[in-house]
C-alpha cells in the first residue's frame, strides 16, 4: 500500500470510498476522479484483476490510497467480506458508489429467464446488498468530527433508461426504472440519520458496455441524433459529476437522479418534428 498522505487541499481527504466495478469504463472514471480528491479508494472488479491494479496504481501516482478486492455485487457473501476488508485496510467506508452493471440483451419474447435474472441480480439486487453493507457500516462508525457534514453517501449509477424506455433491453430498462425507486425510498428512509442518497443517470458515454454504438462510424452517427449536445460522454464526465455529489458542496442534495447525458433525454426527435 501507498503510504503517501493524501493531498491537502483535496476535498474528500480523509475519507473511504468503496466503488463497485471500478476497473473499467465509468467506474474506473470515477474512482480516479475520487482518488484525485484525496479519497482512498476501493476498486471493486469481479473479471481481470490485472485491470483494476491499473485503476490502482493510476490512483496512487496521484497520492492518493488504493486496493483492489475482488467481489460479485449479486453475492451476498461476496459484498459483505468486500465491506470487511475496505475497513479492516482503511478503517472505514464513507462512499459508495454502485456502479457495476450489465447488459444483456434480447428481443422481449425471446428473453429468457438466465438473462432476466442476470441484469436484475447486478444491477438492482447488487446495488441494495451494496448499499446496505455501506449504510451498516456508516451507522457503526457514527459521525467523525471534522470529515463530512454526512454520515455517508451512497450514489447509485443508474442510466437514461430510468426514465426512456428502451426496446429490446426490458432486462436493463426494469433494473435502472426499479433502481430509481429503491434510490428514493432508501433516501426517505435514511436522510434523517445524515446519510445521503443519489443516483447519478448518465447517457452515452464511451465504455465497454457500448462499444458497438460508437466503435462503427454508421452507429456512432446515429447515435449522434440522439444527443443534443453532439458528442458521446466520457467516464471523466461522469466522475466529476460523481465527486461533487460525493462531497459536502452537494449537502442539501438528496434523494435526487442527477442525468448527465448531453441532453438525451430532452426527446430529441422533436428537433425536427412534432
Ligand atoms: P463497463 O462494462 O465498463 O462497466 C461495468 C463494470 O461492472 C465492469 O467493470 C464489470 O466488470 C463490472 N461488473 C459486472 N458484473 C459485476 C458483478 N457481478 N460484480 C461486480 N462487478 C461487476 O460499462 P460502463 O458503461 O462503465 O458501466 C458502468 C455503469 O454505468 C453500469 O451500471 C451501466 O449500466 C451504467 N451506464 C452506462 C452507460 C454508458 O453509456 N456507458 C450509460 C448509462 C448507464
């Protein structure tokens, strides 16, 4: 481990985020934005390990701590030993960001159960185990003079499709729409002991997840269409939307979807029609 103090000025010094699928795409955005602000950091992966010790190591050239640990966010016993290390290394966890998820992808009457339940153990069943590992472990610790004016924060990665339906993906389109809701209600359950509660719902942005939407120049063009802004995202727009919600610049923030999306869900086909 990195024994370098964290920078001085950062605004997350101090604190411990764990950050789930952080070896690849928006997570890995959003783990090196936190680090960057002086966050230790936990990168979670469940493939190629090889790939969150990059994440890692990128973190520590910054000054900052950080570990990888393997987990499977839909395995109860996986996130709860996952919880166990962040604090046993770091003392523990003021962060979370729920971040891992998957598609997987087929007509609605060809679905089958398999990919039915692997997008909802991931993205939704894997987003409560995670969050209530983290709002335990917030509630243990009690408030830390001086760090946060949060007991804690949890932000979720939902998507777009919390709100636009999506044809074709009903899997993805139910556990980002069920996200939403779990999202609220925990944040009406939770604000009055101090913990904070949001979802960031990103559009198109440049990740693996993606890949054949803007890796071929046809599908990338009408892409394109679909966003005002005229550009896809990258994971480092959404990991500076992620460090303000995560520090106390966001305080009366709560219980809210922030969609950073270059304008996707401003119904774009009306531009030129209707
Ligand atoms: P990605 O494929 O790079 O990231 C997904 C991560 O989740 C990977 O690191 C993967 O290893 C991890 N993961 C998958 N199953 C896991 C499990 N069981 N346990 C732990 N980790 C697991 O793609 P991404 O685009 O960076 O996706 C990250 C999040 O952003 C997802 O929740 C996705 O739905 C959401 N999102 C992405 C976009 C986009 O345009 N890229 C848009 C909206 C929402």
């Amino acid at each position: 481990m990195n024994q370098e103090s964290p920078k001085p000025s950062a605004v997350l010094n101090g604190q411990t985020a764990v950050v789930t699928g952080g070896s690849s795409g928006i997570g890995a955005g959003i783990a090196r934005a936190l680090g960057e602000a002086g966050a230790n950091v936990v990168v979670n992966y469940s493939g190629s390990r090889e790939r969150a010790e990059e994440v890692v190591a990128r973190i520590r050239e910054q000054g900052s701590q950080a570990v990888a640990v393997q987990a499977d966010v839909s395995s109860e016993s996986d996130v709860e030993a996952m919880f166990r290390q962040a604090v046993e290394i770091f003392g523990t966890v003021d962060i979370l960001i729920s971040n891992a998820g998957v598609q997987q992808d087929a007509a609605f009457t060809e679905m089958t159960l398999d990919e039915w339940n692997k997008v909802i153990s991931i993205n939704l069943t894997g987003a409560f185990l995670c969050a209530r590992a983290a709002t335990r472990e917030f509630l243990r610790r009690g408030m830390v003079p001086g760090r946060s004016s949060a007991l804690g924060k949890i932000i979720f990665v939902s998507s777009v499709h919390e709100i636009i339906p999506w044809s074709g993906r009903v899997n993805y389109a139910a556990s980002k729409g069920g996200l939403m809701l779990f999202m609220k209600s925990i944040a009406q359950e939770l604000g009055a002991k101090g913990i904070r509660v949001n979802s960031i719902a990103p559009g198109a942005i440049r990740t693996p997840i993606n890949r054949e939407s803007w890796d071929d120049p046809e599908a990338k063009a009408e892409l394109l269409k679909l966003i005002p802004r005229n550009r896809i995202g990258d994971s480092s727009d959404i990991g500076k939307a992620a460090l303000w919600l995560a520090s106390d610049e966001s305080d009366y923030v709560h219980g809210t979807s922030l969609v950073v999306d270059g304008g996707m869900t401003l119904y774009p086909g009306f531009i030129s029609a209707g």
